[in-house]
C-alpha cells in the first residue's frame, strides 16, 4: 500500500548560500514527486543527485538508520538533514516504521552485531567465574539477562551476519528488521547480493509488498529495475520523471554488452 504520497520541496526554506546538496541540478527544476505505487526505483549515473534524495526523505521522516548512530549524528548526514528541513512530505498513511538502509552501512551493522555478540558472551563468562561459588540458581540467575539478549540475537540473526556470505547476511538482515506497514529506504540494495541473489530480493519485496510495506530504491541494478509494476524515476534528465524499463539507459546498455561484448572490448 501507498504510505508516502508525494515529497515536494518548499524554496522558500532553501538557504541563500546554496551549496551542496542545493547545487545538484535535479533540485533545480524540482518541485514535487508522487508515488503511485508501493515501489519506487531512483535511477541515474553516478552524482545525479538519487541517493541525495532518498537520505533526505530518510531524514524527513525520521527513519532508523540501520548501521548508523543515528540520523542526527552521523556527520555524513549533514547534507540530507539540509535538504530534509526544504522537503514537504504528504501522507496518505503516517507511519513510523520503517529504515534506512545504504550499502556502506551494511557492512558496519554487521560489525556491530559481532561486536554485540562478543560482548555478552564475555558477560556470561564473567557471570559464571563470579558466581562460582554460589548456588546454580544463584549463578542462572545472573547469568539469565544475558542469556536471554544472546538468544534473541541468535534468533533474529542465527550466529551472526559477519559469519554469513554478504548475500545471506543482507537477506537475514532485511528480514529481520522488516514490519509489516513501514516505509524502507534502500540505497543500492544490489551492491552485496550476486544476479541470483538479486532475483530473490525481488520475490522478498514481492512479500513484503503485500505486508503493507512501500519501497523506495535507489539502483543501478537492471534486474532489480524489472520489478512488475514499479514506478522507475529517472534522474538523467531534468526536471526527474518516469521512464519506462525499456527506454532506460542501464537496461539497453547492459543488453548491448551482452549481446556483444566483443564490440565493447576489442579496443582495450
């Protein structure tokens, strides 16, 4: 279902000493996107501005940064809290659940999950030499907190997303962060997940789609493009709108390459 309506930009709120992310050429013409339906793709080159975009929507909304401190600390940040205070949301649905998830910070949660992990398997074993000389229910007893943290841990991620291949890791992570209703921001999803991977993230957004979640994303990736029935706004030409998957840039250029990649290489 459709929780985002449509994000506009208010000018009136832009400072005069329009740096970046005011100086990205997409904003230039910008005045509002509407979604219409539950996902979304940004596509562009690199610089265009799609992943600019998408933070300061996170930003606007107050997602959880999956992998981050938080929104508001995160000094890479900065520009989209900038472009977040000029942005105007309308709601069909509020919601507050939801993330935002970017390929660089994938890498992070899981460290930090590993971390976590580490962390309270110390506390039990400092549990267990401190209690070693009192009763066992005095001893379980102590130890139960910690146990209980490694058990829902364990539950939600198994033994750890750092213990993983990249691909299983993401999926255990989408999955388990997942809530039915939310709003998730993903910027270049495809970035850990190999072809095969990738088509299945399509089946899981499938799933999830009919939980009542609304996806916007930011890719390159052609297969990911495919989903049926997707909005696909491309950032290559301004002002930002629509395009059809066949007329996009990434798609005819990868059917090209493969077509035919002799006739890309044979100058190198």
């Amino acid at each position: 279902m459709l929780h985002l309506r449509a994000v506009a930009l208010d000018r009136t709120r832009i400072p005069s000493d329009t740096g970046y992310p005011f100086s990205l050429p997409f904003l230039r013409a910008f005045e509002a996107i509407h979604f219409t339906t539950p996902v979304t793709f940004l596509v562009g080159e690199n610089g265009t501005g799609k992943s600019t975009l998408l933070a300061g929507i996170a930003a606007a909304i107050g997602s959880i940064v999956v992998g981050s401190d938080s929104m508001g600390q995160d000094p890479g940040m900065a520009p989209a809290r900038a472009l977040a205070r000029c942005l105007r949301l309308h709601w069909q649905v509020r919601t507050r659940k939801g993330f935002f998830l970017r390929a660089e910070d994938f890498i992070n949660y899981a460290k930090q999950l590993s971390s976590l992990r580490a962390e309270m398997e110390q506390d039990l074993r400092d549990a267990d030499a401190a209690y070693a000389h009192r009763s066992a229910y005095a001893r379980n007893l102590a130890k139960m907190p910690f146990d209980g943290q490694l058990r829902a841990l364990r539950q939600s991620y198994g033994e750890g997303l750092d213990k993983q291949s990249h691909g299983e890791s993401f999926f255990n992570l989408f999955q388990a962060r997942f809530i039915p209703g939310g709003v998730y921001l993903l910027d270049e999803p495809e970035t850990p997940l190999s072809p095969l991977k990738q088509l299945s993230l399509l089946a899981l957004l499938k799933d999830m789609e009919q939980q009542g979640g609304q996806f916007l994303i930011a890719t390159h990736s052609p297969i990911l493009m495919a989903y049926p029935g997707a909005t696909i706004l491309s950032f290559d030409h301004t002002p930002v709108a629509p395009v059809a998957y066949t007329d996009l840039d990434h798609v005819n250029l990868t059917r090209d390459f493969l077509n035919n990649p002799d006739a890309f290489l044979r100058h190198l």
